[in-house]
C-alpha cells in the first residue's frame, strides 16, 4: 500500500490529552490486550518473543500485533503488522521527515485504518486466549502522539487491556535513571488510566531486588541517591517523596526475556490487572458511555429546539415575503401594460418619421447627382482629364468642384512628372544592368583562376598522398625485414646458448649472460664462463680461507676492517664480504638489500655503491649476494637491456 494512501486527520475526540471516554465498543470481549511499551533497548521485542514462545509452549494460543514501523527485523511472526500497510521509508522521502517524524507520520496513516484492525481483532479474540502488541521503541512517539491515543483508547474500549510498562533493570542500578523511568511509568499511568504492570526485563544480568527495595524503601533510595552530588539526584530525592503513593499501587515483576525467567509471574500479574480491569475500569467505562450517551440526547433535543424555533420564524417571513412579492407582482404588470401603450405610440411614430426621411433623402440624392454629372463634365472640359477619373475625384472630395480641379491638375503634373522618372528609371536600369554584367564576368573570371589552381593543388594533394604510400610501403618492408633478421637472430642465438650450456653445463640464463657480453661469439662465451668458473671456485677459495680466518680471529675478537657506507658504520671482520670487481667491503645485509632495492627499480647494470667507484658488479656478486628470485628477475633485465642495445645497434 502507497505511505500516503491515508492523510485523514484523526477525530477530535481522540486527539492528544483528550478527557472524552474511549469509543464504546460493539460486543463485549474477554480476551486480554497487552500493549508492551517501553523506551529503546528495554528488551519490548524480545519480551514479546518470550510471551509469544511461553504462550504456545503452554498450548494457550495468542494473536501477535506490531505496531513499530520503523523496525528492520523481529523474532517473532505477528499476525498484523503495520509495515504491511505503511512504508515508513517511503514517508520520510515523501514528506521530507526525519526518523521520529516518519515514525508518528506512518501511526496517523495507520490509525485512519484501525477500524479495520480492531475489526479483525474482535473476529479473532475467541480463538485465542491473549492480544499482544508491540510499540516503537521512542516511547514519546507511540505515547504521547494522538495516533498512539486513538489506538490505546479504540482498544480499552473494546477488550480488557493491560499497559505492560517494561524497564531495562541494569540501567535502573543509578538512582537518577529509575527515577526517570518511574516518572515516565507514572506520565504512562495517568494519561492512559489502564491496569498497569511494571515490567523489571534483564534480571538475568541484574536482579530487580534493589528497584523493589526502593519503591517500598524510601530511606534505601535515599543513601543510594546520597552517593552522587548532582543537581539531577537533588531532584530525584525530592520526586521520591511525591511518587511514595505511585508505588503502594503499583505492580512490578522482574522478567528475563532472554532466560525466561519470571514469565510465570508477569502472566500472573497480567491476570490480576485484567480482573483490575473489569472491577474498576470498565465500570467507570460504563459511566462514561452514560454520560455521553445523556449529553447527546440533550444536545439533540436543544439542536431540536432551536430548529424548530429556525423553521416557525422562516415561515413567517416566507409569509411576508410572499404578500410583498404579490402586491410587487400586481404593480409590475400595471406598468408592464403601460409600457406597452406607449412603446406601440413610440413605434408609430418611428415609421411616420422614417417614411418622410426616405422622401427627403431620394429628393436630395436626385439632385446630388444632377449637380455632379454637370461638375464632371466642367471638370472633363477643363483639366482633359478621364470622365471616370474626374467622377472619382469629385466623390473623393465631396463633391467640391474647385477642390476637385486642383486635385486633377496635380494628377496631371504628376502623370507627366511620372513620364519623366520612368524614362530616368529605365535609363537608370540600363547603366546597372551594363554594370551587372561586367561585374558577372569579373567574377567568371576568378572562378576559372581558382579552378585552375584548386587542379593544381589537387595533383599536388595526389602526389603527396603517393609518395606517403611509397614511404609506407618501404617502411613496412624495412621493418618486416628487421622482424626477419631479429627471428634469425633469435634462432641464431637460441642455437649458440644452447652450444656454451653442452659444453660448459650452467644454467640457459647464465649461458646467454656470458654469451651477450661476449659479443655474440659462442668460443668467447665458453671462454668467459670458464674465466667465470675458475674465478668463482679461487673466490669460493677466498671465502673459506676467510671464514678460516674469521674463526682464528675469533679468539682474539672480532677487528674493524673497514667502513660501511650504506649503513654507516664500522664493519668487523666477520660480518663483511668484499666484491669480486673491487676492494670496497660492505655488510652482507646491507649488500644484500642494496641489490635487491636496485633489481626492483629495474636498474641495470648495478655499479659499486661506493662514490666514485665505476666497478661493474659481475653476475657472480648478484648471485652470491642475493636470493633466488632477485638473481633471476636480474638476469631478465640484463637480457632485456641487451636487447634494447642490440636493436638499437642494428637500427
């Protein structure tokens, strides 16, 4: 359903702090209500999980009721749910609202429809034994709203209903937050004027004893509130005095929603306020009804009363109105008959005067044209001019001879004058047509030059756009021919690495090495690699005779042999290593990590890091100072940077 299939505004009688009585109901019922109201994070949906699961455990069934629109998700399968009615989302878009807004908004909508509700509610009261409804967690919004009195009323009219006030029990333990919900219990109490049970929910986590201690203990809610010095518990000490009499008749239970423990005595006391309810409510209930029912009837009789007095004094003035109309009547036909009288004189005497202006218009017409047939003809004799012409002009003025004269003497000149100034404006035509003509062959002209050289710079375009083929067609052969000599190449080299590895036995990537800086020559490869091999095994030597040293040394302690740079520091003896193409000595850690930040940034070939040294580290250094993968990832960018050398050679 549409968020704003609704907008009607509640009735008067049920608007907020309303005094009138609830709407009587149809029939009498006997199935309990339970309206479960509380503030946020009280445990109302879980208590009402536990209720729904204890009742049908106990094989007592019970009718579900959500009244919370803006709730995402809950535990339990209502029956009625007003988010089947109202989108509360949809009504916060629509109307602009914020969260408390869209909240009390989707209750209006939904109480214009409770009609409905509580009708399907008194058809499904004898098949079960107990009502449950669920509230919004803003408890201001469902409380004090007038959507929230429509339903509270609507209801305690017409089933017996409990106000089951829950409390979150570990937020009670500060004496200012009881205080709070006791107040709000007791606001609750008052507007609704309902059995109340107040509801200790979590006494899994906190026993309810303590709260019950202070409602019957006013000293033991005094050194609690002893214990805090704010100007909030001052005033909590001063409200328990005045709630000492809410609480003698008040009903609290402690429950655990999440344990169910206590659901045995929140079910009893529901009981007990419903018998409550039947003692003392319904027959203030009934004296309500009564009252209004006498008040209505009197209105009725007084509204009677005054109609009946409306209605005598409208018809005495229809009678005077009807005896002014009458002699009005009687006048106006008197003068409609003497209008009459005299509209037929007036009509005679119209015709008489008609009839003599049409004999005195013929007369004069008559001589009119007399008069001017006589002017034509002195006009035609004197000016030359058209009869026609001179007839027309003598009308245009009226009838005026002399007027007329001058005026076809000026149409004289004038035709004369226009004699001139067409021969002067053919004349003129001519010179421009001559004019015209040169011009037309001027621009001929330039059209065949720019012709001529829109050709010229279209076989210059042709030839441009050949020579660029041309130039393609040579590009394209010199790079298919590089394309076969880089293939020859390749297979060229594939062929002698695999030469240097039979016969030397190391690895693919270190056969191309040796073979690359050997200058593509497989006998200067093997060579190299040999070189290489021998140096490796005297190094090999070194490095023992070394570690032999280091050993001996140790005894001694360990000396300063040089200097660090990449770390800065001092290097003993036992913890550096020198390179193989120079005498600088560095930590093995420090040599290590320099090689690999430098393979990582792709910088190839690695030089010394000392300043000024442009000693070349061989393969051998990368692959005794670095691990696996940074050696590889080495070899693949020396194969790349040779490459790149070579193409550029070729080029």
């Amino acid at each position: 359903m549409a968020a704003a299939e609704a907008t009607a505004t509640p009735p008067p009688a049920a608007a907020e702090g309303s005094d009138a009585p609830p709407p009587a109901a149809a029939t009498a019922q006997t199935t309990p209500c339970v309206l479960c109201i509380g503030m946020a994070g009280s445990g109302k949906t879980a208590l009402m999980q536990r209720m729904n699961a204890h009742l049908h455990q106990r094989k007592s069934p019970c009718y579900v009721v959500n009244l919370d629109p803006a709730v995402y998700e809950i535990p339990y399968e209502p029956n009625i749910d007003v988010r089947d009615t109202v989108d509360y989302k949809e009504v916060m878009k629509q109307y602009g609202l914020g969260p408390n807004g869209g909240i009390v908004t989707s209750l209006n909508l939904f109480a214009t429809k409770f009609d409905q509700v509580l009708g399907i509610l008194e058809q499904r009261a004898p098949e079960h034994d107990y009502m449950l409804m669920d509230t919004p967690g803003q408890i201001e919004v469902f409380t004090w709203s007038a959507s929230g009195a429509i339903i509270t009323e609507a209801l305690a009219g017409t089933f017996p209903t409990v106000i089951a006030y829950v409390v979150d029990t570990p937020r009670c333990v500060n004496p200012v937050s009881f205080m709070s919900n006791m107040l709000y219990a007791c606001s609750i109490l008052y507007k609704t004027r309902l059995p109340f049970v107040l509801v200790f929910n979590k006494v899994d986590v906190v026993s309810h004893e303590f709260a019950a201690e202070w409602m019957t203990d006013y000293e033991a809610f005094q050194d609690a509130v002893e214990q805090q010095t704010t100007y909030v518990s001052s005033l909590a000490k001063s409200m328990s005095l005045v709630l000492e009499e809410f609480y003698s008749t008040l009903t609290a239970v402690g429950v655990s929603a999440h344990t169910g423990a206590g659901i045995d005595d929140l079910f009893g006391a529901i009981d007990e306020a419903v018998g409550q309810y039947h003692n003392e409510y319904k027959p203030v209930l009934e004296r309500l009804r009564k009252e209004k029912e006498e008040q209505e009837r009197l209105r009725e009789l007084t509204e009677l009363e005054a109609e009946h007095k409306r209605v005598q004094l409208e018809r005495e003035a229809a009678a005077r109105e009807a005896s002014n109309l009458e002699t009005a009547a009687r006048q106006k036909k008197a003068l409609q008959e003497e209008a009459e009288a005299a509209k037929q004189r007036a009509l005679q005497l119209a015709a008489a005067r008609r009839e003599a202006e049409e004999q005195q218009r013929m007369a004069a017409e008559e001589r009119r044209k007399q008069d001017n047939e006589e002017s034509v003809k002195a006009l035609h004799e004197a000016t030359q001019m058209d009869i026609a012409q001179c007839r027309a002009v003598l009308i245009t003025c009226s009838g005026d001879v002399q007027a007329a004269a001058n005026r076809l003497f000026e149409m004289k000149r004038e035709q004369d004058s226009q004699a001139v100034v067409q021969r002067l404006e053919h004349e003129r035509e001519q010179q421009e047509k001559e004019l015209l003509r040169k011009r037309l062959n001027e621009v001929e002209a330039t059209a065949r030059a720019q012709a001529q050289e829109r050709s010229k710079l279209q076989a210059a375009a042709e030839q441009a756009r050949q020579l660029a083929e041309e130039t393609e067609r040579q590009r394209r052969e010199q790079q298919a021919q590089w394309e076969h000599q880089q293939k020859l190449l390749r297979l060229k080299q594939d062929k002698d690495v695999a030469a240097i590895q039979s016969v030397t036995g190391v690895s693919a990537e270190m056969a191309l090495a040796a073979y690359i800086e050997a200058g593509r020559d497989v006998n200067g490869g093997i060579e190299k690699l040999w070189r290489k091999q021998e140096e490796a095994a005297g190094l090999a030597a070194a490095i023992r005779a070394h570690d032999e040293e280091v050993a001996k040394t140790k005894v001694a302690g360990d000396p300063m042999i040089g200097h660090c740079i990449l770390c800065d520091s001092d290097a003993r003896q036992s913890d550096c290593l020198p390179l193989s193409c120079c005498d600088h000595k560095y930590h093995r850690s420090c040599l290590l990590r320099h090689v690999k930040q430098a393979v990582e940034e792709g910088t190839v070939p690695l030089s010394c890091p000392t300043n000024g040294c442009v000693a070349t580290l061989t393969k051998w250094d990368v692959e005794m100072h670095a691990d696996p993968s940074t050696f590889s990832k080495y070899v693949q960018l020396e194969q790349q940077h040779e490459a790149r050398n070579a193409a550029a050679e070729w080029q």
